[in-house]
C-alpha cells in the first residue's frame, strides 16, 4: 500500500487544548442564550462556575461575551402592517394559534383550546394590566375547567376595559363555535359585567338574599350602621333603588349546587404567576406572544395529562375540608332555618 508524506507547512500548528474550554464556552453561552430568558450577566456567571483556571487567559472579555449573547437574542418584529411573525402564529407543536388579529384586538386559541372552551357551561375570566405591551391596555383571558384543574384557553389583548371592547372580544370567541354558555366568573369591573350580564345564570331567588340581610342586620350594634347602609346599597338595593351590583353576580349558591368553584382565585393566581414568568414590566408585543406560546405549550402537556386521567394539581387540604364541608351544608339548605344556615356558613369563612 502507497503512503503519502508531506512536511509541515508554515500554516501548520502545535494542537492547543487550553482552546477547547473557552469554544465549549461560548458555544453553551450561545445555546443558552436561545431557550432561557435569564439575565446576559446571569449567563456568564453560570458558564464560568466551573470553567478550567489553566484556560482563563483563552476567554474573550466580558463584553464580547455579553455582545455574542445579544446577537444571539436578536428578536424578530412585527412587519410592515403591524402582524406578527409567522413563527409566533403557531403553537410549538404548529398548531394554528391566532384566532384574531388587527389594531384592536389580538386573541391567541388554538382549535383544540375551543373545543374544551365548549365543552364546559361556566367560565372564567380575568385581566392583567402589567404584562401588556404599550399599544394594548389589558391581557384578558378564558378559562375553563378540565378535571380539578382550571386551564386558561383563550388569551385576548384589549386596547380598552369598555364595554365595546369586551364585546368585540366575545363576539370573536363566541362566533366560533355553539358555545352553551351559562356562567361566566369574573370581577366586578363594570365594563367586564355590561358586556357579559346576558350569559350568566339565574341564582339564589332575590327575596331569600334580601332576608338573609334583615336577618344579619339584627345582630349588629348600631355603630356598624355606615358598613351596613354602604352594603345596603352597594349590594343588596333600597326599596326601588337597584344595587350597584346584582344579586346575581354576586350570589354563589347554585355554583356550590353545581359544584362550580365559588370564586375567580385561580384565575387571578395564574395571572400573578404569569406576569412573574414574563419578569418586566410592558414588554413589545413579540416577547409577549412568545410567553403566551410557551405558556400555551406548557399547559398542552396538562390537557393531555388530565385527558390520561391524571391530575396536575390538589389544593392544600385545608381547602379541600372546606370544599367538603360547603357543598354540605348548601345541600341541606332549608329556607326556614335561614338564619341557622347563615350562621353555620359563617363559621366557615374566614376574613
């Protein structure tokens, strides 16, 4: 067999190995820089915990590092016409994900998000002002429940808090399907309750709710008289006059009937966990629809495993007594010993 020798040419050169830590380096640097969200700073510190001491004069200086991070962070932007990039229209499994978009309002749901939406008779929904970018004034979103657990399914950015701004927003969501809507939990914002007041149900007759007021007024001294006269008129109505909110929205006896959950907490606790997993303040509307996909893609491996009979979450079992201990109670509600169940209900809330 033929062998081919050649002398060293002058391009040649002596192996480096102190060389291969700090590509190692940079190449983490770079992978990291891609899927985490964490300060350049942060980065740096984190790849030279255990960088070797022999290769220390091979690292680039601390700026051309911090600069190969945000290069590559360098995010795409909306185009010309303001929509977002084809990427962010997709969920990560490339599902299609943007239900509507103009200048007035943006909604992220895909296909399947709807068909669960549909699939349950009582709603939850919620805002968050914080998380939103410049041109949109609230992140505004659906949820419903899968099991024991409530998923959020539709993400809305509103330019307003009007009435006419949750309408459009409804009337985009509810133009998708035949949604059997009983029930929507929301706040008591009165934009959020114009728009939807025609959807939710029938609760606890009026006359039993003005009662059960006459009965807990009788048991209050007279210098409780302010918070009951602002209670009076705020919730329960004075003669003619109508409360500032109906009795309706705020009456939860038949969501405990129905085993609904009584309040919007869960809601309101993903919106406090999201806003912290987003981590500044009014991001552009890009990083935004980029948390929106992640935390879509996060909650598809919940559906699916509550689809596979698993649960993803159980409540503190204090809170689970007194889910118990509720339901019990409202099923054995008997009108004429109002004032017994009153009591009894009391000493199971806590101020």
């Amino acid at each position: 067999m033929d062998a081919f020798l050649s002398q060293p040419t002058s391009h040649s050169h002596a192996p480096q190995p102190d060389r291969v830590p700090a590509i190692q380096l940079k190449n983490d640097i770079k992978a990291r820089a891609i899927i985490t969200d964490e300060p350049t700073s942060s980065i740096i510190h984190s790849a030279l915990r255990t960088y070797p001491l022999s290769a220390a004069g091979e690292l680039p200086r601390n700026e051309a590092l911090m600069l190969m991070i945000r290069r590559q962070r360098t995010t795409e932007t909306v185009d010309v016409n303001g929509c977002l990039p084809e990427k962010l229209r997709k969920t990560y499994r490339d599902e299609d994900f943007i239900l509507h978009e103009d200048k007035k309002l943006i909604i992220f749901a895909t296909k399947t998000n709807l068909s669960i939406l549909k699939q349950n008779k009582h709603w939850f929904a919620d805002g968050t002002f914080k998380v939103c970018p410049d041109d949109y004034y609230q992140l505004f979103t659906l949820h419903a429940m899968m099991t024991n657990a409530i998923i959020p399914l539709v993400y809305g950015l509103l330019i307003g808090k009007s009435s006419e701004d949750y309408n459009l927003f409804f009337e985009k969501v509810l133009a998708q399907d035949n949604f059997q809507l009983e029930s929507i939990m929301t706040d008591f914002e009165t934009g959020t309750i114009k728009s939807v007041k025609d959807m939710l149900p029938n609760v606890l007759h009026k006359d039993q709710v003005i009662i059960g007021f006459d009965l807990i007024c009788d048991q209050f001294d007279d210098d409780a008289d302010d918070l009951l006269d602002y209670f009076e008129k705020t919730w329960i109505g004075t003669g003619r006059e109508k409360p500032q909110f109906d009795h309706k929205l705020w009456n939860v006896y038949d969501r405990v009937t129905a085993t609904v959950p009584r309040s919007n907490n869960s809601v309101e606790g993903w919106h406090n966990a999201f806003a912290n997993r987003v981590s500044i303040s009014h991001p552009n509307i890009v990083k935004l629809a980029e948390k929106i996909r992640r935390e879509q893609s996060k909650f598809e491996v919940d559906m699916a495993k509550l689809l596979q009979g698993h649960t993803i979450k159980t409540k503190k079992a204090c809170y689970r007594r007194l889910d118990e201990r509720i339901p019990r109670l409202v099923n054995g509600f008997d009108a004429s010993q109002l004032d017994e169940f009153l009591k009894n209900i009391a000493a199971n809330v806590t101020l």
